[in-house]
C-alpha cells in the first residue's frame, strides 16, 4: 500500500510538491513565531536577573529597561550625583552600580559605570559575568567589550577602540582622540551583555570634555587642575578644590566621591561597605541610571516609596521583572496578530492538501476501478487516501523544521547584534512538538472529507452495473 501511495503521488508530483512546500510553510511560521516569542521572554528574563531595582529619573518602566538593561534608547534626564549618594546611603541598599549612556561604537552601546558592575551583574538566573580573557578596567582609558563586539570585530586584549557621542549606527562626534585599550573580554551569557562595550566612569565623562581640554589627552583632567584653571569658565570642568563641610563629600573634576574617611585628590574613595565610588557624566554631577541590589526583597515598597517622595529630584524606581510584564503586555497584541497569521497560513495549507486530493479523484476512478477488479475494497481506497495525507503531511512537517533551523542560522546573528536576543537551533521543546502535533492531527481530519467521497464513489462504481 505505501509502495502504491508512493507512485501515485510521484505521478501527481508537480500538485504535491507545492501542497507539501504550504504545509511546511505553515509549520515553519507556527514553531518560528512560537520559539521567537519564549526565546525573547526567556532572553528578557535572562538579562534582568539579579537587579532588584533599576533607579531612574521619572519617566516610563518598559523605557528605563530598555535602555539601561538593552541599551535600546535612553533614559531622558540624568540623576546628580548627589541623589545616587543618597540612594546607596538607604538602609534597605545592599549594592548601588552607576550606569552613564550615550555613546556607541560601531553600533553598540557604551556604557559608563564602575568595577562593581561585573561583581553584582547577573545573568541567566543568577549567574556571575566571567571574563573569558582579561580583567576589568583599571585605568579610565580601559573597556570591557563584549562577546558578540570581540566576535564582530576580531578585539582582543590590548585593542584600541574609537568611540562615538550617539545611539545605535548614529555617531555625531567620533571621539578619535581619546581611544580606549581593551583590558578585558566578557564570555558568552546570550543576553544583551554580550553586545555592549563598558568604561569607566572616568574615561566616559572624559571624552565629552571641550575640545580645546581633550585633544591633547583627554583623560589627563584627572590629574590636571591647572589645565582646569585655564579653562574655568567651561561648566565641564572645575578646579579641583576639598568641600568646605567635612562630611565626606569632595569635588574633583566635577566628581563626588562618598565614603568614612578622604584619600588624596584625584583618588577613588572607598566607604566602610567596601564599595568604591568614582564616575560623573559629562554634564557635572550627573548619571543615566543605577542599579540597586536590596539587603532585604521584602523592602522593594519602602525604597519605592521613599524615592518617589524625595523632593529634591523627582526619581523612579523600576522593578525589572514588573517592567517586563508591562512589556509583555505591550508585545501581547503583536503576538496574538502573529499567531493568528500563522494560524491562517497553516489553514491555508490543509484546505490546498485538501483541494488537490479532492479535485483529483475524478481523473483517478480508473485508477480506483482498477484496484477494486484486483481485489481491493472501498475501506482499502478510503485508506489509500488517508495515508496520501500522512506522507504529504510528513514531508510537509519535515521540510518546515529544515527551513526553520535554516532560517535562524541566518537570521540569529541579526538578532544578537541588534537587540541581543539569539534564538538557537536546538531540539524543538514540548510546546513546540505540540504544535507540529496539532498542524499533523488537524491535516489528517481535514483529509477525511476526500476519503469519505473516495469511499462513496469506489462503493458506487461496484454497485452499478455497466454494459
């Protein structure tokens, strides 16, 4: 029988290849869509974990994530410096990370912050960023690049590297006089890490110095008051003079460092909880974001409610696994739409699997003749015609998985490199075989109607009597 099911379809091969390419097309967007939609949840879910609350100024949660987490877009108005001294200064504060954005390179994201980012960032449910070559910066001409930058652009340790004032491919000033030397290359975690390129807070604030400071070197201000002096009626630059309070507050290159005890000028301060504190944007005093760890989970509400009460600057608190629901909530009608197209092409090819096995049947009363003069009965043919279905349905669903994993070896490097998100190809997962089940089910019942109308004309043909 499936000898016979065989040839007849190799005899109809022109109908049945393009029945059995709908049918693949069909599966390919139902487990594409499917896998796109968990994998970006799942990739979402990785990059937020272990931040407890992400410290903004007020404005949208999904926005805040987005840039501080992804580096997609940005934050809008910084926080002073005084505010973050304050924050990590809370009680309830295990661990404060200052972020500062606004430039790329090459595309990607650059972040300012300090050392303690690859001591508290987490990813993939709690795991440490490893470096896979290298060690964090210690200089504020020094980065860490990710693994996808290194894999783009073949970076090592000791590679200079040119930033750009912008976001995404959108470079305004090339900061070709003050390049950074690569000191360290992160491993692969699969999340938006993977595509950014992290520097000091120092080396950040330098390259948005006047021109006329940076040029010659710009990350000498740190060590440099009297070029500051020269320049004083510039607001980027300060003369590096102690507070007159002594209440552990200094300036220097419009920076404050916070902490127990002073160190000398110019020298990063470090408070009784261990953390060093250094980093100041561009505009004096002020940063993008930060990331906040919690000695308690249970006083998320409490820091909330104290920051939006602080009346000196108005301050958002972002929970990221909140902001991912509202997120979630936002995406949900576009996956609904996508479902449903998908939904509506695997629909489209179980009715082509069905009109060409049904338009054919008249052509084939001779062939079906013929089977019941050597012996084959109605039920026969009506099986006959189920197992066409089965073969078309089988190579139709094997040829979809084909073209899906083929479809993301080419399209997982755009995703990585644009929104940090990588899809895999992997064993498909229960949902997925549950769905390739439902098309595989949903083909053959559709396939009845052509066997049953089989079967009523083969049971006519023997009943009639022809002269």
């Amino acid at each position: 029988m499936f000898n016979l099911c065989y040839k007849s379809l190799l005899n109809r091969r022109f109908i049945a290849a393009l029945t059995v390419l709908s049918i693949a097309l069909s599966v390919a967007l139902i487990v594409g869509v499917e896998r796109l939609r968990t994998e970006a949840r799942a990739g979402f879910a990785n990059s937020a974990s272990g931040i407890d609350l992400i410290i903004a100024a007020r404005g949208n949660d999904v926005q805040i994530l987005m840039a501080t987490v992804f580096g997609v877009g940005t934050t809008g108005a910084g926080i002073s410096w005084d505010s973050y001294e304050m924050i990590e200064d809370l009680p309830q504060i295990s661990w404060t990370v200052p972020i500062m954005m606004g430039d790329n390179h090459r595309g990607y994201p650059v972040i300012g912050t300090s050392e303690q980012y690859f001591d508290h960032f987490r990813h993939s449910g709690g795991q440490q960023l490893i470096f896979a070559e290298g060690v964090p910066f210690k200089s504020p001409d020094g980065a860490v690049i990710g693994a996808k930058v290194a894999q783009a652009f073949g970076y090592t340790s000791g590679t200079e590297i040119v930033n750009a004032h912008g976001s995404g491919e959108v470079a305004f000033d090339v900061h070709d006089e003050a390049p950074f030397t690569v000191t360290g290359v992160l491993g692969h975690t699969g999340t938006a890490v993977d595509r950014m390129v992290f520097v000091s807070l120092d080396g950040f604030d330098a390259l948005h110095e006047e021109p006329a400071v940076a040029v010659a070197d710009p990350f000498a201000l740190v060590d440099a008051p009297e070029v500051a002096e020269e320049h004083e009626d510039h607001d980027h630059v300060e003369l590096d003079e102690p507070d007159e309070h002594e209440e552990g507050h200094q300036e220097h290159d419009d920076r404050h460092a916070h902490g127990s005890g002073h160190e000398d000028e110019g020298q990063t301060v470090t408070t009784s909880d261990g953390h060093d504190h250094d980093g100041h944007d561009h505009e004096p005093g002020t940063i993008n974001a930060i990331f906040a760890g919690l000695e308690e989970k249970t006083a998320v509400l409490s820091v909330q409610r104290q920051l939006a009460d602080h009346r000196d600057e108005a301050l958002t608190a972002v929970l990221p696994n909140v902001a991912l629901l509202q997120l979630w909530s936002i995406t949900s009608t576009a996956e609904t739409a996508l479902r449903l197209m998908a939904g509506a092409v695997a629909v489209a090819g179980m009715i082509g699997m069905v009109v060409m096995l049904s338009a054919s049947l008249d052509n084939r009363r001779r062939e079906f003749a013929i089977l019941r003069s050597v012996g084959a009965t109605p039920a026969g043919v009506f099986y006959l015609i189920l197992l066409e279905a089965v073969l078309l349905l089988s190579a139709g669903i094997v040829l979809g998985v084909i073209a899906l994993s083929a479809l993301t070896l080419v399209i997982d490097p755009l995703l990585a490199a644009n929104f940090g998100l990588r899809i895999g190809v992997g064993v498909p997962s229960f949902r997925e075989v549950l769905l390739i089940a439902i098309v595989f089910c949903s083909g053959l019942l559709a396939s009845i109607i052509p066997a049953l109308r089989v079967y009523r004309m083969t049971l006519s043909d023997g009943l009639s009597v022809r002269l």
